[in-house]
C-alpha cells in the first residue's frame, strides 16, 4: 500500500507498506507529474519502515516510472528515505554516486519529523560555468584521451562525441584514456537523447583497450558486473598509475 502524506508544496512524500500493487505505483506516478507540473524544483519524502513486499507487475510499472522520469531527477536537490534496512542503505549509496546533485539522506523508522524538515529545505543550486569534461592531446591518432573533473552534461558529451566520430571514421580500432580527475556523476537530461545511446553502442565495436586512471571503486565494481556483456578489454589504475595506464594502451 502506498499512502500520499501532507507536505509543504515542492515536497512528495510518500509511505509505503505492507504489499505494494500496480494501482497504487500509477498513482505516485500522476502526483509525482504534478509536483513538477507546479514547481521547478521538488523534494521528497519516502518512508519504507512498514514495507514488506512489492507485485510482479508493481515491480514492472515502477521500472518504467522511474526510467521515465531519469531527465527530471536534476530538478530533485534532496530525498529523505525513511528504512532500518540494510539494502536501502546500499542503495543509497550508490544513488549518491550515480547522481551527486540529489542529497539522499538515511532516517530511522521514527524519524519521520526530521526527514520531512530535511525535505522542506530547498538548498542553493551550485553551478559552475567550467566544462566537467576536457579532451587530452595524445602522440597517436588510434588513442583518444580525456579528462572528468564535475558532473557531466549534454554539453560535456558534445564535445567528446565529434572527436570519437572521426576517429572512428579513420580508424578501425582506437583506445581510450580517462582519467578521473573528480567524477561528479552525470546531469540524467543526458539518459532522454537517444542519438547518444545510439552513439555509444556504434563506438563499442571501435574500442579496443579502454584505460580508466583514478576512478571510484563502485565505478570499478560496476565495470566488473557488465564486462561479459560489452567486447572491451577494460583496466582499472589507481590515481597515481597514470604511466602503467598509458603503458598497457600502447602494448
């Protein structure tokens, strides 16, 4: 079951328990619309201390609701979840590192006051007019170098899009080097171009090697999970291994 609760205006705050049904995912989905249909920013309230399980096809309508809404999740600066348990925490703190721009903050199941206070508050946007994403000069037209350091946008990607197009115009196989200078996450507006899914699944049978210098370790637990999938030999340096990272390109 889920419960709609009273909340200042940018706040949805929700309460799930016992069994969640499809019914009811619907209709977070219309007062999740219309939060944002009244307000450029919202916060919100997610209580999951009295949830116990979800339906198959609750489960499907959620997946879709929530990919349906990944463009709008920068217009969201903080969630309360309310939960004692272990998996929501873990969750959690992956949420934080896929999108650092969205404040997730842990309550306990009595706690239901303070998360509400914490969602209230709508903190100051901080922006910065430096692109997050910068290409690196490098001795070999087969390589193509870049550097992260922020959080990437639509016009981050821009940028990296026309350099890899034409090597792969003149060249059958490239490498790639990233380096993690600091991985702020992504803006998600970048998940609604479907000219850049495209993009990326034409640029996996160019890549042959892809070296990846600095990066976090949930970054490097993912890789691991999806490696079978993708036909990229993919290694992970440490910071300070910039040399051996270059080193295993050109091998």
């Amino acid at each position: 079951m889920i419960t709609i609760k009273k909340s200042p205006e940018h706040v949805l705050s929700i309460s799930l328990s016992n069994t969640v049904e499809q019914l009811e995912i619907k209709k977070i989905a219309e007062a999740f619309k219309e939060k944002f249909v009244a307000n450029d920013r919202v916060n919100m309230v997610v209580d999951m201390s009295q949830w116990s399980d979800i339906t198959g096809d609750a489960m499907v309508e959620d997946a879709k609701f929530e990919l349906g809404q990944l463009g709008k999740v920068s217009r969201v600066s903080r969630m309360a979840v309310i939960s004692n348990k272990q998996f929501v925490k873990a969750i959690i703190n992956v949420m934080g590192s896929l999108f650092p721009m969205v404040e997730v903050k842990l309550f306990g199941p009595q706690e239901y006051d303070q998360a509400l206070a914490f969602a209230s508050e709508m903190p100051t946007i901080k922006t910065s007019d430096k692109p997050a994403l910068t290409i690196i000069e490098t001795d070999s037209p087969k390589i193509i170098g870049y550097e992260i350091d922020g959080t990437l946008t639509e016009q981050d990607i821009e940028t990296v899009m026309p350099v890899l197009k034409e090597a792969f115009g003149k060249e059958d196989k490239i490498d790639l080097f990233a380096r993690m200078k600091n991985f702020g996450g992504f803006d998600p507006v970048i998940l609604n171009d479907p000219s850049l899914f495209a993009a990326k699944f034409s640029a996996i049978g160019h890549v042959r090697r892809y070296a990846v210098v600095g990066a976090p370790g949930w970054m490097k637990n993912l890789a691991g999970m999806v490696s079978s999938i993708f036909p990229i030999a993919m290694t992970f340096f440490d910071a300070d291994q910039e040399e051996e990272a270059w080193a295993w390109l050109k091998s």
